[in-house]
C-alpha cells in the first residue's frame, strides 16, 4: 500500500477498505504511511488498526505524532496502546515529554509496566540501562524441558525475547538456554544439563555502544544485562543494538565533519537548530585559520623575492589537509570498531611513516616536475617538492596520532578528523613551506 | 582466558588444560586467540579443541590462518571442520583460494554441502547470494504444529535458523511461521493457520546493502531469498546483515576521506596496498589545487594595492571547506540510511540555503570585527566578510546538492564529501575573493 492509496481511500471516507489494507502491513511501514497524513486523519485511522499491530505501530512512530495521538486518547485507550508495548519502548515514548504528562500517562498503565518502566526510566540515555527490555523469561536449574516449554508458552508474548531463556538461582544469573536447546531435547531433561555456562553478559551501567559492538563481534540475538550482584534485570535485543550502532555511526560522521550530532533527522531538524549545530566549530576552526593568515602575510616578504611560490599555498594546505584526513578517518573508524587499539600505537606510527614516506615520494616527483615543466624554475620546484615531502610525513603522523591520543585520554576521537587536522596541518604545511623557501633561496 | 595464559600452557606443553581452558570459551574469542599464536602452535591448539567448536571457530578465523590449517590438515580433518560449518561460511574461506585449492575441498566435503557451496559460488559478491546461507527450515501448509517441531528437532542444527520457518507449496515460498508460533499453538492446529502470509522477501539477486538496511528498518532475524520464480533459496541472517553495515558504512568512511575502500583490516593491509589505495586520490585532488593556485597567482596584482588580502586565503578556502563538509556529510549519511531521497531535493537545498545565511551572517560578523579591530582597515574588513557570506552560502549550497545529484546519476555519493568538495570550494572563494576585492577598491 503506498500512501496515495491510503488518502484516496480516506478522501472516500471508505475506511473499511483502511483497515483491510493496513491489517496487511508491517508496523513499520503503517508508521511511515501514518507519518504522511493530516494531523486530523492520524488519530481516525489509528483507530482502525487493529489492536496488537496499532501498539506495535505505535513505537515505529515519530515522537511528534505519538504526542498528538496521547493528547487526543481517552484514558482507555493510552491503557491499550501502552500496555501492549514492550517497556522499553514505553520508556522511548515517555523520554522527551514533560513531566506532568508522564505522570498522567503512568497512571494509566498497569502496574506491572508502571514498574518495569519507572526502573527503565533512572538509567541514563548512554547506559545498557537505557536500551534493555525488562521482558525476558526465567527458569529454575531443576526444570525439566517440558515445564520450560509450558512456561514460555505462557509468558512469550513478544518473539524476539522467547529464543534465549536466562536460568536464575537466587536471582543470580547462571547460565542460559536457547529455545532450540529446549526444542530438540527430551521434555524430561533438566535445565541445568542443557544451560551453557559461558555466556556474554554486560551490566546495566556499561556503555550502550560497547554492547553493541558486543553484538557486531559475536553475532548474538540478545544479551543479559545484570546489576553489580550479578542479577538479571534485563535484556539488550539485537534490534536495538542496530539502532544503536547506526546512531553511534551517524553520530560519529557528523563530529568528523565538525558539527555537533543531533537526534532528530536531517528534514526534522530545524534551520536554526542545524545552525547552531554547525557553528562553534565553524567559529573555532575560522580563529584556527586566520592564525594561519597571519603566518602567511608576517612572511610575505618572500612573495617579493619569489612572487610563484604564492601558487603553491592552496596546493600544499589541500594535500597535507587530505593525507592527514585519510590516516585520521583509518584510525577513527578502526578505533570506534574496535579493530585497532592504543596497544597498537607504535605499528600505526610506522606504519603511518613507510606510507607517508612512499606517498611524499610520488607526490613530490609529480609536484615537482609539474612546476618545472609549468614554469621553468628550477628552484621553485625544488621548494615546492622538499615542502611536499615533509609536509605528506607530518600530517600523516598528525592525523595517526591525535585520534589514538584522544582515545587513550577518554576524549571521542571523532573530533580529531579532517576539519581539526587540517586546520593544524594548514598551520604546519605553512611553517614548513617558508623554512623551506628560506633555507633554499 | 587471556593469550599470555594460552601461550604459558603451551610453553609447558600441558595440553589437557589448554583443551580444558579452552572449552569455556566463545568460538569468536577462540579465533582471536590463536590469531595471537605462532604458525607451528596453531594446528596443535586447534587440534584441542572439541570438533563442534572447532567448526565453529574456524569460521571466524583470519582467511591466512585457515589456509595454513587447511594445508596441514588430513582429508577427513577438512572434511570434519567443513561438514560442520555453514555453507556461507564455507564459501568465505574459499572465496580468496587458488581454484585448484577449491576444487580440492570441494572434493572433501559431503555432497550435499558441496551442491549447496557451488550454488553459493556462483553469486556476486555485491547481491543477497553472496551471504545468504542455504540451510533453513521448509514447512508445507498441511503440516501440523507437531510435525513442524519434530521436522525442527531432526534438522535444526545451527540456532540462528530455526526460529522462522518457511513453508512452501511447489516449491514456492507462500508464507512465514516463527518458532515462538509454534511454541505457543496446539500441536494439532495446521501450519497454513498460523502462517503470516505478509512477510518481508528479497530477491537473490538483490543488493546485500539493500537488504542490510531492511534488517535496520525492520528489526528481523532473519529474510528469506527467493529466486526470479518466487522459489526460496536461501536465508540472511541478521549477523550477516550487521556484517554488511559496518563493513560498507566503512567503505563510506574511507571513500568520503578519498580512499579506496579495502576489505582488510587497517594492520593486516600492507603499507604498499595503503599506499595504493590513498595516491590516486591525492594526485587528482593536488593537481585541482595547483589550478587554485595559479588563479591566485594571476591575481596577484591585489596583494601589491592590499597586502593585507594575503592573510585570508586560508580562512576562506578552510571555512568554505568546512562550510560544504558539513552539508555533504550529512546529505552522504542521510541518503545511506534511507532517511533522504532524491524527491527530498529542493527541500534539502532550501533548507541549506536558509542555514547558510544564518551561518553566514555570524560568521562573517566574527570575521568581518575581528579583522577590523585587529588590522584597523574597513575595507579589508568589508571585503573580508562580503566574501564570507558569499562563499558560505556558495559552499553549503555544492557541499549539498553534489550527493544528491550523484545518488541520482548512480554514483556513490560518498565520493561527493570533504574533499573534493573542498577542492571546488577552494576555488570558487577565490573566484569570489578577487571579485569581491575587485568590486570593492
């Protein structure tokens, strides 16, 4: 169904044709069709959905919409929605709204949720904590398969919580079981025979974007999270962990491109929210370069003994820009993946050194033999060639070392990409250029 | 474990407990392990290690660490590791193998492996086929939930597979059943009941991004494949499809640092191949800025009336630069999460362009006071921040549209970022610069 549809349908006032189609969509693409209609259309063809696929739609949909929808809802109503949710996805629709309305809506959900949500509702946004869903299903180390089947099949609401089941004794986590360990084995053997007792497990106060990379390295469908005494309280499921590694991801390119990283979408977010995003790096790095300027013009005496050398400014800020963006962006996205560590330090910097070195050579032999041909000055070329070289190797080795720096100093090292290191690199490739010109002419 | 302790055991040859060690842990954390290991420890270790695992730790070992294996091991050892593995996994470790090599495994493993690795082969590296595995779980609308579960039980070996179930009438794919529907339904009740008939497909022809990025938005296990009839023919697993994320969000990465992506890990590439993949890059890009710089060597006569000029080439090419690196990274993000289309254009480039002369406005307002009170001179002052304005704006303006245009013409638009983005700006300031300074003396 495309969204066309839906409105002529709606135009028509035809909504039993509404219902039928959506009851054949996936809450996914309901929310994205929804997020296309008049605010006054939104809550009369949500109400057609039918129950189940209506809360699940719900926590697909925009924040701005599910406010309005909240506001227009009886009390019954935000009962049956909320109720049906998993908690947290409860606690994502409750974050950014004011208080008073989540006191309301709390009110009037059961106390079961009121409670799993007002535990999710202390964890701070960057903590497994805050992704972890409290729905998971426990079992005795004496059960035998068969009262583990029967348990699931009483409480496995939600599919992607029923596949890996948490074996507790004394509320102590001790090992866990899969549902196909369930499934192919007698109904009489005990849990305890079939639990594995090496599992990845996480604590609830860890870093949300470790685990996820937890997920990327092991390839799991979820993983327990417990508190400091070892009890479960929670599950991070593999879905919220891929919304957490593509906002880390987005997060990440947007402070490599010097701005400020922002929740909303591009199109949400507001002209004057962008601008402010945007413009205190903008500011930093404009102070960055005009040092620079200054640079350029308390040597510009050397224009007047070689007025070419002027040509060459661009030329060499933009390659020693580049070569430092590209060491800076391998290291990052190797650092953020967890391929390269700071016990690495001393390979990446040789490394870093034999291709900068083999680089400058190419760089420098087109560079140089570029301007001699162009202009027929041998010693510009000469400058331009050894500036290039020693240039190449120093924002190679600025752009390796600074992203390592940052990490090891708990700084994200995001923000040692391309605009910073080239603002340095800008400074540095000048400073090199007029000693080099100098000690030549 | 940690590898100092593997290596202490091997150093007292007490293999029992290298083998008792080892059992605790995780297939993923093993392979990291003898990554660490000398050439001639590596099959004895491995040797240890009980066969289900070892299978399994194979299929996350370095391809060169296996090809040592695979050349120290018997027939039936290769044969023992390569039945237990998954099909997909087995097409990765051949992938990079000699073909006489191939043809020898292949030789080894059990016919049913061998038919379902040669289909895998046949896929291009860049479609669905290529990472699909072929082993999953056929139902037929008929079938009663107790036959299912016992059809389950005798087939399901590996986990990830088993918890959607495909049924199938004449070999067409009609419909999904979850194991969770299973678990929960009456062993009596007929599958084609409990069947969702809507259900996310791909095509094995597909490409893996695309798919990839279904698991994103949908949150799934698992996606079947079907053939141009409408035949399943294999399955993705979401492990998979986090592999391919990360993997060609790096290549974004790389690419929008003008890099040419590779598939190896940053210490495992050679410092010849970095060098390769960074020089093709920084040869056109060097060669784009001696134009700039020979603009600003024909221009020179507007040093001799204002030196002063000299001293703002840097902050207008770096903040121009900055300027159209934000925009293109965010357009290059938005449009490789899906969240920007081509028809977003016109409201993308409005929304830049409002940005920009808000941008614009404090900038050249910082720049354009801070220049007067620090040299004393109005008109340098004016010039300096008219061209501001008008190379902000000309920046944000290319930094966003040059994506969007490339998307539209099927270019990656990753190659539209910081850059070569940077490289166009560098020269239209100037352009501006000049004109600016022109106009205004």
């Amino acid at each position: 169904m495309i969204g066309i549809e839906l409105e002529e349908l709606m135009a028509r006032r035809d909504f039993r044709s509404v219902a039928t189609e959506l009851s054949k969509e996936n809450p996914v693409d309901i929310a994205q069709l929804l997020s296309e209609l008049e605010d006054n259309d939104l809550a009369v063809v949500f109400r057609l959905i039918e129950k189940k696929l209506a809360a699940e739609t719900f926590s697909y949909m925009d924040q701005e919409q599910r406010q309005i929808l909240l506001q227009i809802f009886s009390k019954k109503e935000i009962k049956a929605v909320l109720d049906e949710m998993f908690a947290d996805d409860v606690v994502d629709t409750l974050e950014d709204m004011p208080s008073n309305v989540i006191t309301s809506i709390l009110d009037n959900i059961d106390e079961k949720t009121r409670a799993r949500v007002n535990k999710l509702l202390q964890y701070d946004e960057f903590t497994v904590g805050s992704i972890m869903t409290t729905e998971f299903i426990e079992l005795y180390p004496e059960m035998t398969v068969e009262e583990a089947l029967l348990k699931i099949r009483r409480l496995g609401i939600h599919s992607e919580t029923v596949y890996t089941c948490y074996v507790v004794e004394e509320r102590h986590l001790i090992g866990i079981v899969t549902a196909k360990d369930l499934l192919i084995n007698e109904p009489t053997t005990e849990v305890k025979y079939l639990m594995q007792e090496n599992f990845i497990v996480v604590n609830t106060r860890d870093d949300k974007e470790d685990v996820a990379n937890l997920f990327r390295k092991y390839g799991l469908i979820a993983i327990p999270a417990t508190d400091s005494e070892g009890c479960i309280v929670g599950i991070v499921t593999f879905d919220d962990a891929i919304d957490v590694l593509t906002e880390e991801t987005t997060e990440d390119m947007h402070k490599m491109a010097a701005m400020t990283a922002s929740d909303d979408t591009y199109l949400k977010t507001s002209v004057f929210d962008h601008a402010k995003h945007r413009i205190v790096w903008l500011l930093i790095l404009m102070a960055s370069a005009a040092v620079t300027g200054f640079l350029i013009l308390s040597n510009d005496e050397i224009f007047k003994i070689m007025p070419m050398l002027i040509a060459f400014i661009p030329l060499l800020m933009d390659t020693g820009g580049n070569c430092g963006a590209q060491s800076s962006t391998l290291i990052i996205r190797g650092l953020s993946i967890g391929e390269l560590k700071f016990s690495d330090f001393f390979e990446i910097v040789w490394k870093e050194f034999r291709v900068s070195l083999l680089i400058s050579a190419v760089l420098a032999s087109v560079g140089g033999l570029g301007t001699y041909f162009i202009l027929g000055d041998a010693k510009v070329a000469i400058v331009v060639s050894v500036s290039l070289i020693v240039t190449i190797v120093v924002a190679k080795l600025i752009g390796c070392i600074l992203p390592v720096l940052a990490k090891k100093c708990n700084l994200d090292p995001a923000f040692m990409a391309s605009p910073l290191i080239s603002t340095i690199i800008d400074f540095c490739s000048m400073v090199i250029y007029f000693n080099v010109a100098y000690l030549l002419i």
